[in-house]
C-alpha cells in the first residue's frame, strides 16, 4: 500500500496551520482592545504588521523545527516552546517597524496584547489538538490498523510500546506469537488473533493495514509469510537487527516507537503528495456531486417509468485493504438483477468470476429493445450511472484515479496477488480503465494494470488518467 511518508516539515502541518491562526486571531483581538475595532486589515501598517508576523512565524517553524516531538513534549515543555515562539515573533516583529522606521505609527500595546494573547491561544491549541490527534488515533475504528509479530517473552514490552505511542497514527489490533499458539489471549487489551503457521490465512480473511514483526537476534519468520504479506500488498515493517534480503520496490529505515524498522512497500508517497491528492478529489467530488444533482433531474424520470423502483443502486463494495463501503450509481439495471447474475455466469467473459461481464446484458433496463437500447444501455454507455460515486470520493471511501473496486464475492475469491490492487483507494477510474477498459477480460491483465499504477503513481499520472477518462467517455468507448 501506499505507506504515507512521517518525515519533513509536512510532518505536523496540521499544528503549523493551527498556531498561524492562533496568531492572526490574537492579532485581531489585541487590536480590538487597544482600538476597539476589528479591522486591523483595514489599516496598511497594520496589515503589513500582521503578513510580518506570518512569515516570521514560518521561518521559525521551518528552521527551528518549532513542532518537531510535538506529541512527546509534557505541559511544562510545551509552555517554553510557546513562550519562546511568541518572544521570536515579537521581537523581530518589532525590529521590523524599526527599520520602515514606522514604529510611532503602531500601538506598542497592540504588540504586547498580541504576544500575550498569541501565547496563551498557541499553547491552548497545542494542548487541545495533542488530546484529539491521540483520541482519534486510539479510537476503534481510526488509525492504521497494526498487526504485530513477535515472540512471547517480548509480545508485553512490544505491545505497550505501540500502544504508547498511539499517536503516530497505527493501532495493534492483533498479536501473533511464532512460538506459542495463544490464540484467544489478549496482550494489554490486544488480542493473540493466530499462531505463526496460520498468520498468513488470518491477514487474508480480515483486514490488516500494516505488520510490525519484533524478533530476537538470530530469530526470523518464514520467507514465505513474509512475501505472503507482501503480495497483498500490506505494509511490512521490520526491527532491524541481522535483517534479511526482503522482496520489495521500496524500502525506509524508520521509527515505529521504540524500534528502528525497514519499512517495505508497494510505493511511497510523501505527504504532500497525499494532500494534494485529497484536494483534488474534494475539488472533483464536489463538482462532481453538482453535475449528479443536474443530471439526476433529467436521468430518473427515465429510470422510474421504466423500471418502478429506487433510482440510486447501492451495494457493498470492498475497498482499501478489505475495507466494506456502500457505493452508489443511478440504476441501470432492472430490480432483479442481482438475483439474475447467478443464472448468467456461464455467459461471464472472465472466465475464472474474478469481475462479471457480458455483452448484452438482459439485465439492463430497456434491454428488450435490442443490443445497445434503452436507458439502462444508455446511462452505461456514457458512464452517466457512475456519477453517484463523486459522493464516494467526496465522502473519503474512493479517490477520483484509483483502482475499481470488487464486489464482495469477487473479493472473497481473489488470491494473495489480487489482493495488492486494493492497497490503496478505489478510484472512479484507473489506469486499466484507459488501457482498454470494457475490452479487457484476462483479469491478471486488470491486476498488472493496476499494480503498475501503484508502484508508479505520480500527481501527474492521475491528471494523464484523468484526461484519458474525459477522452474515451467523450467517445463512448466502453464504460467506467
């Protein structure tokens, strides 16, 4: 999968973005005490004043690396690391104004309201926002889900050591021990889910997003556990000690807790990168959800005198790393489709029912009037029932450039290869969708396809996709 990368100043820009509002805001405020307006930005000292501080606040967060351990630091340290931020910025703040030499015209206790303000909102964020980053990164359903391999002398120390450090975004939700069979056993409220031997088969039937394996020196798993994990493309890290040449694309050395871990993986992806790819499907799902809402006017009327029913298809869907997430389309077929698929498998063009299609499908709504008729063809044809997945993508459960998304029977059928396909989010549309789309029906070819996108994922190559996508929908070759 793609395993976001936890270094750089992008590191924490959530506390970066946080303490600069704190500022403005404390700006605004000890200008509204001192002249009883809150308008600082109407005045051009002022508002040169207030962009100083910006940049001065982001000069000393890149070169003093303000919040660098952020989530280590106790109250008493985080109160030296907020009074001296708030002295930095002040202080060269003020040295500014003397070299404009325009410091008679700035209220000397707008500066100081401003520190003393900035102060006590910077430390108040950084405490509050410490308590939610650790909240929601230890919640049931939040973080990446951890599964840990260790042996049993060291499963305790192992264990409360991720469990402390919950904070960097994973959480163990299954132990296994290589030389006992405690299966059933809970470890610090963590759960020895299976034995060594039958690791590999667990991982397959639920969901991990990444393994830690901790051995004793001279100790290691199984290569083929190891390259079974790494097949389905989960996450792999490992404590470094006498470490073994691992198959692999890239590989980190990293900090997971306590340990030093080499860290291997489909592609990695800074977070940057993972940023500017979640504004682009905001920005293309919100847009999307408008063009669905016009289109929605137009397309049910046509459905529902067809086919009296729901407009909107529903049905679960499995996305990155086995996870389940309803997906939406206009409906195209008649109501009894699901039930009819069983019947038609033997018309199935992929021949091993890893994805179902066929030509002529007497599901589609309007089918009876001949191949390519009706509706239901029509809405298939142009990729107008897609439409309702930008709710998908806007919602978080797909991206706008990814890898479809399996039924769960599909899913269920897939070996450990299959599986690296969904490493990451499911997408509207993907690289194998513009290499052929409906044509292709070898579904190892789908698995190349898409595991290639992986591995070489770039920013651009979603544009490249994207534009491809709006070429052949233009053109009605194929469906999405």
């Amino acid at each position: 999968m793609y395993k976001k990368s936890s270094t750089g100043w992008l590191k924490h820009l959530d506390f970066m973005v946080l303490d600069i509002i704190c500022l403005q805001l404390a700006f605004v405020m000890g200008y509204f005490l001192r002249h009883h307006s809150f308008k600082p930005y109407g005045s051009p000292i002022y508002r040169n004043e207030a962009i100083v501080f910006a940049l001065i606040q982001l000069m000393i967060m890149f070169f003093d690396d303000s919040f660098k351990n952020v989530m280590k630091r106790g109250y008493l340290v985080e109160i030296g690391m907020t009074v001296k931020n708030m002295v930095y910025i002040i202080v060269l703040g003020v040295f500014y104004l003397f070299l404009i030499q325009e410091g008679d015209q700035f209220s000397r206790a707008t500066i100081m309201l401003t520190g003393a303000l900035y102060g006590m909102l910077s430390y108040l964020m950084r405490i509050g926002w410490k308590a939610v980053v650790k909240k929601r990164s230890s919640g049931e359903h939040s973080g990446r889900s951890l599964l840990i391999i260790t042996t049993e002398k060291q499963s305790q120390s192992v264990v409360k050591s991720m469990l402390d450090f919950d904070y960097i975004g994973v959480r163990p939700t299954g132990v296994v021990l290589v030389d006992q069979d405690r299966t059933g056993h809970k470890i610090h409220g963590v759960p020895v889910v299976s034995n060594l031997a039958d690791a590999a088969e667990y991982v397959c039937r639920e969901w991990f997003d990444e393994v830690l394996i901790v051995l004793p020196e001279g100790r290691e798993i199984p290569q083929k556990v190891f390259d079974a994990f790494a097949e389905m493309g989960i996450t792999i890290h490992v404590k470094i000690a006498d470490v073994n040449e691992m198959q692999g694309k890239n590989q980190t050395v990293e900090r997971m807790g306590n340990y030093t871990v080499v860290t291997t993986c489909i592609n990695m992806a800074s977070a940057g990168q993972l940023v500017l790819k979640r504004i682009m499907d905001i920005c293309g799902g919100l847009a999307g959800c408008i063009l669905t809402g016009i289109i929605f006017l137009f397309v049910a009327p046509a459905i529902y005198i067809k086919s009296p029913g729901p407009i909107f298809f529903s049905q679960y869907r499995v996305g990155k790393n086995g996870r389940k997430f309803k997906i939406y389309k206009f409906r195209s077929m008649y109501m009894d489709a699901e039930e009819r698929k069983k019947e038609l498998m033997k018309q199935n063009r992929v021949s091993d029912g890893l994805m179902f299609k066929m030509e002529n499908d007497p599901r589609v709504i309007g089918s009876e009037k001949g191949p390519g008729k009706g509706i239901g063809n029509f809405i298939r044809k142009t990729s107008l029932d897609e439409f309702p997945q930008f709710f998908n993508v806007l919602k978080g459960d797909m991206s706008l450039v990814g890898t479809r998304p399996p039924t769960v029977d599909e899913w269920e059928k897939y070996e450990l290869h299959h599986r690296a396909r969904l490493a990451i989010k499911p997408g509207l549309t993907g690289m194998w969708q513009v290499s052929g789309r409906s044509e292709i029906t070898d579904f190892e070819e789908v698995v190349k396809l898409d595991t290639k996108y992986i591995s070489e994922w770039s920013f651009m190559l979603d544009i490249k996709i994207l534009f491809k996508t709006v070429l052949i929908v233009l053109g009605q070759k194929g469906s999405m």
